[in-house]
C-alpha cells in the first residue's frame, strides 16, 4: 500500500455501482457490467486506488475480478461494520451516495490492507462446495420424512433420496477434480487432511470458505472462523466469554473435526480434558479444541508442512 492511498467508496447492486472519490469530491455511477467495470478500473492508478464496498454475494464478483485484472486494490467490509461507522459518523439515513461517503471515509479513518485477489479457481470449489452443502441439507429433511406411513409418499421420499444422493456423488466427483487440477490446492488439501480430525469435507470446507488460511495471524484465524471468545464485562461485573461472528461453515466443519482430533490425538485428547475440568463444560472444551486445531492448521499452511 501506498503512504497516501485514495479510498473510494462504492457501492454495489445487482445493476450499478455508485462510487464516491474524496479526491476529486465527485460522485458517479457505472453499470454493474464487465465492460463498464473495466472501463472504471482503467481509470484507477494502481497502487494508490483502492475500492471499499460492501460484502454483497455474487453481486461484486465483476467487480472485483476487474480490479484485480488492474492491479487496482480492494476492501469488502462487513455490511454491519459499514452500517455501524455511519451511525458513529451521525449518518443516520441511508441512500446509495450516503453509503458511498461513508465506505471512502471508513478507508481514509482505518487506512485497511487490500483483500488477496480473487482466484477462480477458489471461487469455483466454493460455488461446488455451497452446492454440495445446499443438498446435503435436502437430503436430511427428506431423510427425516422417511417414516412415512402412505405408501406411495413414502417411495416418492425414497427416490428423492437416491436422487440426491447421485447428486451429491457427482458434485462430490467433480469437487475432487477441481481440487486434483490445481497443485497448490492439491498440495494443501494433502496437508490439512494429515491432522487429526480433518477429512475430505472438513479440507474442502476450509479450501473453499477460509482461503486466507496460512496467511493470518492465530487471533485472526480464530475469529474468521467464529472460533474467539469475546469478552462480556461491565463495571464490577465479568461475563461469560461467548464466541461470536466469523463464518458459520467453517465454525460446523471444525467443531466436528474437534471431535474427531480428540479421539484420535491424545495431545488434543489431554488439551479437551483439561479445559472440560477447569471449565466444567464439555462443549466449552470442544470449541477450545477447534480453536487450537484452526491455529495448528493456520501455522500447517503457512509454514508448508504436514501435521507432526
């Protein structure tokens, strides 16, 4: 990053972009299209440009694949956080050219480091990787239906089931291709999986949905997967630490590694047992343990080597 970088504030929907450049004080719009996404990254000076937005789904992936095309910077902030600098800075109203001012002055105030570009080979295993979830899910609600007692409603329910299951095959089949034909995610899959507790859904998880593992510091690593705790104090009153925040699918994936790392560990085995006696909570233990588990692999990736 430059000593003097220019944020500008954008913000994103299905059909435009609303930008605002503190630089020039100017407010413009452009079409949430690849040529006139690229036509604005042309506009942009690398290294000292950089776009703030809002994390919105699929919404910004032109954008960002045409900045990142540029060598053009960007931020995706937490539509929380935005909204919560706004109402710090008195912004109460909410319009697309407020959003805009306020994601360029949340740039100058905190001065963010640039998000890593977007690979598209990561975003392709996490799109396969949200599918595979989504029937997984179908399939545990018709499984749950399975008792049914009307004949035919219950064959109909069976045959959804090997449906799904095919699917779910054939995705599971081309998630491993996918990960086969890329020798840096092949190569980190191999070493995730040689943890204890880490299989083949849990490694996926964390390919598709945490790709900056192996570049963060073990608090940040922590967090990003909704695995910190977070104080609760008040006065004289101490609270009870809760976790909160970061990425749901990866705090499910490593919560169930958990279980088997101190199954199959005795190092995480003894780790458990000394937080469930201290603690007096089993399930405060367990989280500890995907905690430490998500640092270990942190330092596994970073450092380029398998589990020991």
């Amino acid at each position: 990053m430059t000593l003097h970088p220019n944020f500008i504030g954008c913000d994103v929907s299905k059909d435009t972009l609303d930008l605002f450049d503190p630089e020039s004080s100017r407010y413009r719009r452009v079409a949430n299209q690849l040529e006139a996404l690229r036509d604005f990254a042309a506009s942009l000076e690398p290294g000292r440009d950089i776009v703030v937005l809002e994390a919105t789904g699929h919404h910004d992936r032109l954008l960002r694949h045409a900045l990142a095309a540029r060598g053009i910077g960007y931020v995706r902030l937490n539509p929380v956080t935005a909204r919560r600098f706004a109402e710090a800075r008195g912004r109460l109203a909410k319009t697309d050219r407020i959003d805009t001012r306020s994601l360029a002055d949340f740039g100058a105030t905190f001065r963010p480091q640039p998000d890593i570009p977007p690979c598209a080979q990561r975003e392709r295993l996490a799109a396969l990787a949200r599918r595979r979830d989504q029937l997984v899910e179908i399939r545990a609600r018709e499984l749950s239906r399975a008792e049914e007692f009307v004949p035919e409603i219950a064959a109909d329910i069976d045959a959804s089931i090997a449906t799904l299951d095919a699917r779910i095959a054939e995705l599971e089949a081309t998630i491993r291709r996918q990960v086969a034909a890329s020798d840096e995610l092949a190569r980190q899959a191999d070493q995730l999986m040689s943890a204890p507790g880490v299989g083949p859904v849990t490694a996926l998880t964390l390919l598709a949905h945490m790709p900056e593992l192996g570049r963060l510091s073990p608090k940040t690593a922590a967090a990003l997967a909704g695995l910190a705790p977070f104080n609760a104090d008040s006065g004289q009153k101490r609270g009870r630490r809760a976790i909160a925040g970061g990425r749901p699918r990866v705090r499910k994936a490593l919560y169930m590694a958990a279980l088997g790392a101190i199954r199959a560990n005795q190092r995480f085995k003894d780790f458990y047992s000394g937080i469930a006696r201290r603690s007096g909570s089993k399930k405060v233990a367990i989280i500890a343990v995907a905690r430490k588990l998500v640092t270990v692999l942190n330092a596994m990736l970073r450092d380029g080597k398998t589990f020991a």
